[in-house]
C-alpha cells in the first residue's frame, strides 16, 4: 500500500473519532454543564473541519 493511501486512512481514522468523542461528550456532560458540552461539541467540530480540509489536500496534491 502506498503512503498517500495509509496517510487518507490515519485522518478518516482521526476524523471518525474526533466526530464520536465529541458527540459522546455532549451527550455525557449536557445535564449537568450545558455549556461546556457546547464548549466541546464545538472544539471537536473546529478540529473535524480541519482534518477535512487537510484529507482535501492530501488526496489532491500528495505526491506517492
């Protein structure tokens, strides 16, 4: 397998699991703090949004 293919892999990967944790940790911590469950459902979104744009990238110009 080549490294652009284990490279997309790792950030579906990191990806898929930013998009649970966060989504678990507003479902956990919303009775309680509301707002730092928003708090965290946003700090994962930012991070998800950044790993998309970088999987865009890598699939587009990753030479390998």
């Amino acid at each position: 397998m080549n490294r652009k293919k284990i490279a997309l892999r790792i950030i579906a990967g990191l990806i898929i699991f930013i998009t649970l944790a966060s989504v678990t940790a507003y479902f956990l911590l919303s009775p309680e703090k509301p707002w730092m469950a928003f708090f965290i459902a946003c700090c994962g979104g930012v991070l998800d949004v950044n790993f998309l744009v970088t999987y865009i990238l890598v699939r587009k110009n990753f030479k390998g």
